[in-house]
C-alpha cells in the first residue's frame, strides 16, 4: 500500500508541492491518495470491532472471516473491472446481468455438449461470453457514440432477457463434479473463490499502475480530448476497457457457477449496484481520472463486513440497506471535499 | 494619467489581489468606475481581466483589498448578490441556457409570478420590450435560445441583463463574436446604456473598437493595474502597447535563419479540404522552416491545422509526412509518424492537469518506456526531468502536477512531449495563448531552436504579428480560403488585414 502513496498520487493539494505552505499535515495526508485508503481502513477496523463487541467470538473466527471474503469476491471481482471503466470516465450497469447470462451459456453448454465431461470449456466460453458482451458495449458507446450509462442499461437489459429465453426461465444445475470440486473447493485451506479475487485484484494492480494501458485509462478520464491528441486511440481503447468488464462479468459468472452449482438468469441481479458503490467509496472519481484498485478492494471488504455485522446480530437486511446507503453518502462527501482541495478554483 | 472625474464613482476597486493554487491572478488592481461611461479593460491574455470580472460578478471573493460600490464597501460573495446591487455581468462564453426560450432565458433566477404560477404572458410583453429596445424586435420571444446565432444568443444575453434593474454591465470581448454590422448595432445599445446612466465596463483586444466606443481605459498587466482612467481618444496606441507589455513589441522574435537549399520537404499536404469547412490547400514545408497560418478568429485556420493532424476528418486531399500518406482522421497515424500538435486550448485539449508533469510528457511516447507494453517510472522521470531542464523549465521537478504551472511552463511540456516523442512535424496552435511576455520570448527562442534543429513547424495565431515574427513563409487565410502565400518578410501587418478584408469582401 506504500507503492500507492508514488504511483496513483494524481492530484497533489499545492501544499505538498513546496508552495502555499498551509493546511496540517494531518490534511494533507488525508488528501493523499494514501490518505483515502487509510480513511477506507480505519473504517474497516471500526467495523471490525463493532462486530467483535457485538457477536464476539463467532464474528473474530476463522472460519467467519472466510466467509465474509468468500461472499466479498463476486462482487470483488467485478469491481475490479468496474474501477478501470469508472476510473476513464465510463460506467458499467450491464456487469451483474452479464454474469447471469455467462452462468446460463456456461451450464447450458455443459448440459449439451461434451464439455459435461471437460469443464475448461465452461470456462472458456463463460469467458468469451463475457468479453463479447462488453465489446458490444464500448463498440456502441466508443463508435455509435452512445452514452455510456444508455448503452450498458440497454445491455443489462438484454442481456437478462436472452438468459431467460436460453434457459427457459428454469435453473441449470452443473452436473460437472470436477467443476465443482475445483471452484467450490478450497486450495491451502482458503476457498478457491478468495484466491480467484486475490488474483483479480493484483492483475488489476498492475494493469492500472504498471503497463500503459493503465496510465492511458487514467489519462482518458482525466482529458479525453488531451489524450485523443496526444495520439492515444481513445475509441479502441474504450472498447477494450469495457471487454476488460466483460471479462471480470465472466470471471464472477464462473466464480457463481462454483458458490451454487447451478446456473440461471437471475445471478447477479443489482451487482452493478454494489460494484459502482464499493468502488466510488474506495476513492475512485465517478468523473473519471483519478481512481485506485486498492481502494477499491477496500470498499467491497466494508461492504462484505458490513453485511456480516448485521448477520451476525439478526438484524433486519432492510436496516443493513439504510446503513449502506449512509456509507455511500459520507464516502463521496468526503471524496468532494478531497477533489476540491486538490483543485483549488 | 488624465483625470476626467466629475461625479462621484460609482464602483471603485482597490488594491484588489487574487490567488489561485499559487498563480497570484489579481495581484494589485485600481479601478474606478463613473456613472454613464463607457470604462475599457486592456490587457494580454493572462493579464487577469477574467478573473477581475469574475470578482466583480461575485463568482471569486478576492483574497484582499476593497470593492466600494456607491460610496459603500461591499463583499459580493455570490452572483445573486452582484445583480442585486445592479452589477450585470456578459460572459464571452455566453452563459444562454439552449434548451429555454428567449423569454424563459431572461427571466431565469427572477421568473414572473402571478400567484405561484408563471405569468408567460407579462414575460412574453416584457421580453419583446427588451427585445425591440436592443435593435431586434424581430426576434419571438418564444423561440428556443439554441437555434440563434451567437450575435443574437448575445442579445439574449443583454437582454437578461437588462431586464434587472442595473447600473453596470460588464462585457467581456462582446464583439468577438460579432461582424461589422452586428457590431455597429452593439455600439448603438451601449450608446444608449450610457446615456440613462447605466456603466459598461468593456473588455476588448481591438483598440480601434476601443477608441470609437470607449471613454476612458484602465490597463492591467500581470494581474496589476499599469494605469487607469486614461483617456481613450488621445491616448498613444505605442503607449498602450507599452503599458500592457510592458516592453516594446519588436526585439521578441529570434532572427529567422535561411534554410538550406536542399532541405527535404517534410510535410506535403496536397489539395486538403474539410467540406463547408475550408476549400482545398496545398502547401508543403521543409525540414527547419516555419510556416505561419495567419488569419482572423473562424478563418478557418486551425480547422486547416486539426485536418492535417487528423483530429478532423478531410473530405479531400492526402497529408505525406517524410514520403508516407497519413490515413485520413487518424491522429494515432499522423503521432505514429512523427507529427505533434499543441493544441489551442492547451489545459482543454492538451494537459492532464491533476497528473504530475512527467506523465504529461511521456503521454505520447510512453510506449517507449520500459519492456513490452510495461511502464518504468523511475526511467520516465529522468527522461522529463531531462528534457524540461533543455527547456530550461524551472523548478525542472517531475511530480508537481500541471495544473500549479504558469501558461508559459504548462507550454513547455506539450514541447517537451513532442520533444521526447521525437516529433518531425510541429503543429503549434496559439503557442503563446496565456503566456505572459516574458515567458513568450523564450518561447519563440525554442521553436526557433527546434526549427534550427531540423524540425518542419506550423504557427497559428490569433496575433498576426506572433505569425510575421516567427514564420519563414505565411499563408494568408479568409473564409476557409488561402489568399496568398508570401514569405513573412514581404508582408506586415496591415498588409495582412487588408488582405483579409479584401478576401472577406469578394
């Protein structure tokens, strides 16, 4: 987390860069991009030990933290995906239903086919189905010009609606038990889902903050027509962005196909949602440009720990809605308030 | 300083500074504003007009100094509170709301009322009042504001102003967008304004419009006033000039060097046009040769820039760079292929502004940097830091973010990105646009450099004389039209202008 503070420092307050010497350092720090995450953590430990104060034992154990990462890496994943879209000022809705209709492709293919006896091809075309999906999105946000949020409505839309004509409405439970046992299994002791996250994350890492595609995302939310000009193809480069969410859609179908061994077209219903808000609140600018993974895995384990809190006590989910949504408010509050020091006028 | 106080002011700024993230905008400004005259604001770009009236609008608070507006101190803290002391304000960017009508545009913030619901009908009288009191009763106050021409969304504009009970009106360069006789009918409303007692504070680069409109001038460079209330018929152009550059004009320009006689022809752009844009040009340039575009504001010269560098479309004609055909609006091709553009809105268009300088550099060469597509940091640093210390760009520090820089620094990165990039072809738009003078000479001195190093260059300026000073050869635009090509030695810049207005006329 120490590499974050050199290489996502977009918008240093002028403090930090030798003039206007104001403002504490606590501020300062707190303006930083290492800053937020630390805000992000802190509040992830308040969660924690609210949650030891509250349930004790049965929230501190093992076997309860994996649950919670286990239920954070679907949408772990997808929010990976969404932080590189979001980040290059772009937005996502079609990511939940895209990984109910991968999940639909993956068992229909396995119930027909011969991949029944050979699940790499369930991956494979849960993969393919995904990416294919997000290249229809940016070719029609990139090339027809249609507004990000219009054009991946349309596809969640759609994309829904053909999972329920390919599955006729009825659920298709996996009868591969290697599929089974592989990503619903555990490795080391872990589930194999948390590792698919782990993975994701920091493949996402490295994209963003490592290879150019990263720094040309970063630089096509920051100034679009700043990048168009300097030579960047901002149009392929939108629709390898949202291929990029197709595929984390694809990821997490599999990853759904494992947690409950059946596919059907209602997986991942409002996953858009929880995605979009666990990356807002892990710092990454709706407007594009400034964005970081690390808070955004930050923000999916809030969420996650969250959710176990009220669990835990048997509290309403509809109170849990309440508090999520507070959470929401005061991160971009916050978030606000850190961009408009960082701008000045 | 000629003193042409009679009554009372009726605005005075003192003493009024201004900083931004470290840019000291407003540093020191003293105006003093009489009912009824016609006050100008001269200044270069940059100088810190805008945010002067962005003070007086109540859009920035100044950090210090006093705003004494009848005889009273007041804080305008909010725009609302501007026009309810009488301050009206006319953006360049016209701030008309598109997708209202005319009357809904001006009574926007202060609708008619009749019990709770709009009263259309007293807004509709009043609009066509207002309308026919500006010279354009031909104008329904029902139709939408985004049809208009932008001459007419600025009398909606005026209109607005208008409709609230004022006593000055700030305009900021309202002719720019204008043509002579739209022009002629804004000096007749002026005319009029300041005949009922009603102050124009009026922001214009044309000293002649200056002259013909204008009461007295009030100089600001450099965010500090130089001089006020100057009378604006019997004061020295010369000394205009003067006072807002601070130095006289013509020692600027490096000296042009001859080019060698066999230096290969670089860029050849054959028979380009962009369809009811520009008709088709030809022109080439050589390897150190600097051709200027020259021409007024929609002549058509910057689209004729984009078109060669791809960032618009042509419908005929091939761009060759050192023997390869560019692919038609491919800006990647034209980068790909050594051509570079800073462009002539460079924070808009050319600057991620949050990111530190040195990915600002390497945005266009990145993929230089590092193995396979794989970026190293540290190697990218060195190479800006390097190239901005050639620029002599100080402090020479990678990690400060673009935004905290000068107009003059900010332009040397886009330089040291095609520097670092290894451009052949340089498109310059507007290089100097908000560039103080100072930075301006040692910006010249480096495209001369560049030139002398065996880069083929494009000027386009909105300064003619920017264009005559630095370029080699010229290119008179008009209407999307190439008038004349001359070496820049052989022509001035009345000459130019004559030109132009001849090319306008025919």
């Amino acid at each position: 987390m120490s590499e974050q503070t050199t290489t996502s420092s977009a918008a240093r307050p002028p403090a930090d860069s030798g003039n206007a010497g104001s403002g504490s350092i606590v501020k300062r720090i707190l303006g930083g991009s290492a800053g937020r995450n630390a805000g992000l953590v802190i509040a992830l430990i308040l969660l924690v030990i609210i949650g030891g104060a509250t349930s004790g034992d049965s929230f501190l154990s093992l076997n309860n933290l994996l649950t919670v990462l286990r239920l954070a890496s679907i949408i772990g994943v997808i929010s990976i995906g969404m932080t590189f879209v979001i980040i290059s000022g772009g937005i996502d809705l079609s990511v939940g239903s895209v990984l109910g209709l991968t999940s639909v492709v993956a068992t229909l293919a396995a119930v027909q086919t011969a991949a029944t006896s050979f699940w790499p091809l369930m991956v494979i075309i849960a993969l393919a189905v995904g990416v294919f999906a997000g290249i229809i999105n940016g070719v029609v946000i990139a090339y027809g010009n249609v507004v990000a949020f219009m054009a991946t409505l349309a596809m969640l839309v759609a994309a829904r609606g053909v999972a329920e004509i390919l599955s006729k409405r009825s659920t298709q439970i996996v009868n591969n038990n290697e599929f089974g046992d592989i990503f619903g299994g555990d490795l080391i002791g872990v589930p194999v889902l948390i590792w698919m996250f782990v993975l994701v994350a920091v493949a996402g890492w490295i994209l963003l903050n490592r290879t150019t595609f990263g720094r040309r995302t970063v630089a096509i939310g920051g100034n679009r027509e700043a990048a168009r000009l300097a030579g960047i193809n901002v149009k392929r480069h939108t629709v390898y962005l949202y291929a990029l969410a197709g595929l984390t859609a694809g990821i997490a179908g599999i990853m759904m196909l494992g947690r409950t061994t059946a596919g059907t077209s209602t997986h991942g219903t409002l996953y858009e949602l929880d995605a979009i808000a666990a990356v807002v609140v892990g710092g990454t600018l709706l407007v594009g440009g400034r964005g970081s993974i690390v808070g955004t895995v930050l923000g999916v384990l809030i969420f996650a720990t969250l959710t176990n809190v009220f669990t835990q006590n048997n509290l309403d989910t509809s109170v849990q809605a309440v508090a999520k949504g507070l959470i929401i408010v005061i991160a971009v509050l916050l978030q606000q308030r850190f961009a408009s020091r960082g701008r000045a006028h | 300083m000629i003193n042409v106080d009679h009554s009372p002011p009726l605005l005075e700024v003192r003493g009024v500074r201004k900083a931004f993230a470290g840019v000291q905008a407003l540093d020191g400004v003293n105006i003093s504003i009489a009912p009824g005259e016609v006050h100008c604001v001269l200044g270069q770009n940059g100088a810190g007009k805008s945010t002067l009236i962005k003070t007086l609008a109540g859009v920035h608070l100044p950090d210090e100094g006093e705003i004494i507006w009848q005889g009273e101190p007041v804080t305008i803290s909010s725009p609302t509170q501007a026009l309810s002391l009488g301050i009206a304000t006319m953006y360049q960017e016209l701030d008309v709301v598109d997708g209202l009508t005319i009357a809904e545009n001006i009574f926007l913030g202060h609708e008619l009322s009749l019990g709770g619901l709009l009263n259309v009908r007293e807004a509709t009288k009043r609009t066509r009042d207002l309308l026919r009191r500006l010279g354009h009763g031909d104008l329904s106050p029902g139709r939408e504001v985004g049809t208009l021409s932008p001459a007419n969304k600025q009398i909606v504009a005026m209109a607005r102003a208008l409709s609230r009970d004022i006593k000055l009106i700030v305009m900021d360069e309202p002719s720019a967008v204008l043509d002579s006789e739209e022009v002629k009918n804004l000096f007749r409303v002026v005319r009029e304004l300041t005949a009922s007692g009603i102050a124009v504070v009026y922001i214009s680069h044309r000293l002649a419009e200056i002259r013909e409109i204008g009461d007295r001038i009030s100089v600001i460079k450099d965010g500090r006033s130089m001089a006020s209330g100057l009378d604006a018929q019997t004061m020295e152009t010369a000394e205009l000039i003067k006072l807002m550059t601070g130095r006289a004009v013509a020692n600027v320009f490096p000296p042009a060097r001859p080019i060698a006689a066999d230096a290969a022809e670089l860029l050849v752009v054959d028979n380009l046009s962009v369809k009811g844009v520009f008709a088709p040009v030809s022109f080439t340039v050589r390897a150190g040769e600097i051709l200027g575009l020259a021409g007024l504001v929609g002549s058509g010269r910057s689209e004729i820039l984009e078109a060669v560098y791809g960032a618009r479309k042509a419908t005929t004609g091939t761009v060759k760079l050192g023997g390869t055909v560019l692919k038609r609006g491919s800006v990647r091709d034209a980068v790909h292929n050594g051509m570079g553009l800073s462009p002539e809105e460079r924070k808009s268009q050319g600057l991620l502004l949050d990111e530190p300088i040195y990915r600002n550099v390497t945005l266009s060469a990145f993929a230089r940097f590092g193995r396979f597509t794989f970026l190293n940091e540290k190697s990218e640093r060195s190479t800006a830091r390097a190239q901005l210390e050639s620029l002599e760009l100080r402090p020479a520090d990678p990690d400060r973010a673009a935004r905290t820089l000068s107009g003059g620094n900010q332009q040397k990165i886009l330089l040291a990105r095609w520097l670092v990039h290894g451009t052949r072809v340089l498109l310059l738009d507007e290089p100097t646009r908000g560039v103080d003078v100072g930075a301006r000479a040692e910006i010249y001195g480096l495209i001369r450099e560049l030139a002398a190093a065996g880069t083929a260059i494009i000027v386009v300026s909105s300064e003619i004389e920017e264009v005559l000073g630095l370029a080699d050869r010229v290119l008179v635009i008009a209407d999307g039209e190439v008038l004349t090509e001359v070496p820049a030695n052989q022509i001035d810049e009345p000459g130019v202008l004559d030109l132009v207005m001849k090319g306008s006329a025919a």
